[in-house]
C-alpha cells in the first residue's frame, strides 16, 4: 500500500434518522454520505427545504499512514462554528446541534449548487463567481475579519486553548514528519513549528483551504473548523497561499492567475486585520515554504502533482527556507519563474 492509498476502515453507519428525530430538526429526511474528507464520516440530510450537515470526527484519519486525532475536536468545531457564525453568518454554516458522546456535530449546509472551490481552481467545475481573483479578495475579507475581531480576545483565548488536535492534525503530520525528511532544514522547521504552537494571535482556522470552500454565484461559505485554536495568524494565510502555490505549478500556463488572486487574498486580508500585517509579513514566506514540503513529503501529500513537479516544489521550498529574510513576493517569482 502506498501512502496515497486510502486506509479502509469496518463501515460505521451513524443512525442519523434516530438522531436527528430525537432533536427534532428533521422529519424522513434524505441521507447522503460526502466524499472527499479524510478526518470525518459526513452525510448530507435534506428534507424539504431544509439541508443539513452531520459531521462525526474519527479518531483515526482515513490514510494509508498511521494517524490518529483525539475525536473530542468535534466540540471544538461546533464551538468555532458558533462564534464565527456570529461574525459572518453569511459566508459560514450555523450550528444546529452537537453531541459530545458521539463527536458529532450538524450544521446547516450550503445551497446545492454551490461547488468546492477546488474544483473550480482544477477545471473541474465552472466558476460560478466573477473569477478567481474576486473570490480569493472576498475570502481575504472573511478570514481578515475573523482574525481582527477575534484578535487578542481573553475569552476567545480561554476557550480555545486546547492545542492537542492542532498538534495532531498539522504539526506532527506536517512539521515534524517535514523536519525527519529533511534534516538540514529541520532547524529552521522545528522553529516555525514552535512559532505556530507559541504564538496567541487570535481564532485561527487551521484548515483554510480551496477543498473546505463552496462557492456559488452570490456567495461562498468557509467549512471544517475542527482544528480551530488561539494561535498564529500567519498559518491560515500560510495555508491558502500554499495551495495556489501547489495549483498556479500545477498548471503553469494559469501561473499568473494564482500570483494575482495570491496577492488580492493577502491585501484584502490586511485590509481587513490591520493588526497582523508585520507579524504575517516577516513570517508568511517561510511558513508556506514549510508547508509546501508538508505537502509533498509530509504524512498527506497531495495527490495531483506528477514527480517533477513534486520536485520543483521541493526546489523551491528549501531555496526559501534557507535564505534569512525571503518575502512572499519573492517566493512568488520562483514559482512564475519555474512555470
């Protein structure tokens, strides 16, 4: 088995009829498993005109390698759900139940013919919105707002500062297995993993990524906050940034297309959390340098990159790592140069 291999676990069914008729939420509703997630069983239950999420955390993520995750971050997602949702109720799913002893949580779902961003960054599907670069602005927006209201805030820090599932979820996975692959970069890595486990910024999303985007033609909703945590502002813009980093090499003649929308996420983003701007700017080229390596060589590659271009990102990646003071720009050029 390889490490791109799926690992296949005995089906579980949730009752999910039985659970939502004791909640009252639903009457016969219509169940749906979801594809496409490898920490969650997730259905999608419609009655009527009403659509639903149910979403139960697993203690072992669906991978050839052996990783696990405390499923208790469930709580932790519905608890970020509520208070995003109070921030921006449009662009985020409203919590409508939890339950602790099953690690489930059931939110409301997007409009059904909203589609993954991913998809529309691969081709896959049509953009339903005015483009890329808009998208990625109002994405800018969403998350600059969550980070500035939620900046330095004691009660938000009190009651997400449980940093196990973070530490399972990404720098395990992530950092440490980057810093094993790579040992003469493994300093520096081990650094900017500590940075991510120190710092207390604000309510960080943790998983800000295209697959964890819907997108519809008036509007977009941001899902999956189980690794949400009081940390390092600097990630979530890290993580966006590196996977249109992954996509413009992926496809090289739309290179500029992701360098443009790149820039309009990271401006719209500080317009919106002015108080991030010199934290994000001395960090932020070093931090998606780390994470692209994650994505190559870390415990969850990304399955679409043929071997030159895992290299290529390789290449890339430990060029910026080793230099002093690299600026996203400049990590930019790489990638158009290489394109």
């Amino acid at each position: 088995m390889t490490a791109g291999d799926i690992y296949e676990e005995p089906e579980q069914e949730l009752d999910v009829v039985e659970y939502l008729y004791l909640r009252e939420l639903l009457a016969r509703p219509r169940v749906t498993r979801l594809s496409g997630g490898i920490s969650a069983e997730t259905l999608l239950v419609e009655s009527g005109s009403v659509r639903l999420v149910v979403k139960r955390a697993l203690p072992r993520l669906l991978v050839a390698a052996e990783w696990t995750a405390k499923p208790e971050r469930a709580q932790t997602e519905a608890a970020a759900i509520e208070a995003l949702h109070r921030l921006t109720p449009d662009q985020t799913p409203e919590l409508r139940a939890v339950d602790a002893r099953r690690h489930t949580v059931v939110m409301t779902a997007a409009p059904a013919d909203w589609v993954p961003w991913k998809a529309v960054l691969f081709g896959d599907e049509p953009d339903p919105t005015a483009g890329m670069s808009p998208t990625a602005a109002a994405l800018g927006a969403v998350l600059g707002t969550w980070h500035s209201r939620t900046w330095g805030d004691e009660h938000v820090r009190a009651r997400f500062a449980d940093y196990e599932a973070f530490d399972q979820l990404r720098i395990t996975p992530f950092h440490r297995a980057v810093a094993a692959a790579h040992p003469r970069a493994a300093a520096v890595v081990d650094e900017l993993g500590e940075d991510l486990l120190a710092s207390r910024d604000c309510l960080v999303h943790g998983d800000f990524s295209p697959k964890n985007i819907l997108v519809g033609p008036d509007g977009l909703m941001v899902l999956d906050f189980e690794v949400a945590h009081v940390g390092a502002a600097v990630f979530d813009v890290a993580f966006l940034q590196c996977h249109l980093i992954l996509k413009a090499l992926n496809a090289p003649a739309r290179a500029d297309r992701f360098a443009d929308a790149a820039a309009a996420f990271l401006g719209a983003y500080e317009s919106a959390c002015p108080q991030s701007r010199q934290a994000t700017t001395e960090r932020l080229s070093r931090h998606v340098a780390c994470l692209l390596l994650a994505r190559v060589d870390g415990m969850s590659p990304v399955g679409y990159l043929s071997p030159g271009t895992a290299g290529v990102v390789r290449r890339i990646a430990l060029a910026v790592l080793g230099q002093r003071e690299p600026s996203i720009t400049e990590l930019w050029n790489y990638v158009k140069e290489a394109s």
